[in-house]
C-alpha cells in the first residue's frame, strides 16, 4: 500500500488473533511491514497472554520496542486466575523518529466507555494523550484496525488527518457515523494530556 503522505503514528488495537495471523487478510507481520514506514511511531494494544507472538511479530516487520504502556482500570473486565484491572500497549519505532517535546507517562487512566460501539472500544481520554505525542500536527494517523473509530476520531479533535481501515461492515458504518455526524470541537496543543475528563464519548 502506498500513501500520498506517511502516517505519523499508526495505532492498532490488536488481539491474540493478529499472532495467529487470522485478524487481518494479509497477515499480521506483512502488514506492519507496509504501514510501518521508517521514522514513525506505532502503538499497539495486545493481549498479554500472545506477548511473546507480538514482538515476534514486531521484529520480523522492522520495529523495535522503545515503550509500553499500561492503563489502570477501575473495575473488572474479566476474571480467571485473577481478575484483569488493566491494558497494556507497545509503543513501536520504524527508524529513529525525533523523540516528542513532552514524554507523556506510561500509565495512563483507563476511562471506562462502556463498549458500547465496539467489545473493545478504546475511550478517547486514552487515545488523546498517545495521538498528541507521537504524531505531529497536521499528520496522519492510520488505524488498520479501526473498530468504531475512536483512534480516528481523537485524529480529527486534535488537527491531525486519519486513515482508518475495519473490515467488519458494522462497525466500519458505526465509524462513519461518529466521523460524519460528531461535533467534535478541535483540542487545543496540549489539550489532549489534561482534558480526558472533559471529552465525551
């Protein structure tokens, strides 16, 4: 695939089925190999339990890892030996890409979104801070995995222009919707570190 302009950041909210190679036509190590370009940033939401899959993955493709991120939550989205509170996401570089002027924290507050557009909807209080910092403004964001669009939407809030890509009908028309019909202030610089309790869902 190419693109008229690099994405500055490409976020993906992957699952253990991008390790078996089942998520995404082309398989997951060849597409990160045509939407990972060098001197960007990719992050990237996994399952813990396929960690070892994931940077298999991410270094058959050419990135490196150079962050990771958790995301606290406040109540319980699944249960088995324990009882799973948190998120977690690799922050991946292609290149040397400039580090950012402000290095947000690695843990983030998950906001709860109540899933209701997509079993696993990221809320944007989540998404602000991570688009803001590893793309410039007035980049592009790609999302090859959009789901309902959130990722794409914080894109829009804060200036930044998005590609997203979802297979799935339903949710790809969800994602329109939000895009199309949203009024979506843009966010000032720096708005997307500190207003994630003001950003409606």
């Amino acid at each position: 695939m190419t693109l008229a302009r690099q994405p500055d950041v490409a976020l993906a909210a992957v699952t253990h089925a991008l390790a078996r190679r089942a998520f995404y036509p082309c398989g997951g190590e060849t597409c990160l190999r045509h939407h990972g370009q060098p001197n960007r940033f990719c992050v990237s939401f996994y399952g813990w339990p396929h960690a070892d899959k994931f940077i298999a993955a991410f270094r058959a493709a050419g990135f490196r890892l150079v962050g990771h991120f958790t995301f606290p939550k406040r109540y319980t989205s699944s249960r088995g030996y324990v009882r799973c509170q948190h998120e977690c996401a690799y922050l991946l570089a292609k290149g040397s890409p400039r580090q950012p002027d402000y290095a947000i924290g690695d843990v983030i507050d998950w906001t709860y979104s109540g899933n209701r557009l997509h079993p696993t909807q990221k809320p944007l209080p989540v998404l602000l801070p991570l688009v803001e910092t590893f793309s410039s403004a007035g980049g592009l964001v790609l999302d090859p995995f959009a789901g309902s669009g959130s990722s794409l939407l914080a894109a829009r809030m804060l200036g930044r222009s998005y590609l997203g890509i979802e297979l799935d009908d339903e949710y790809h028309a969800i994602a329109r919707r939000r895009l199309e019909g949203g009024t979506c202030p843009a966010i000032a610089p720096g708005a997307g570190r500190r207003a994630a309790a003001d950003v409606d869902f």
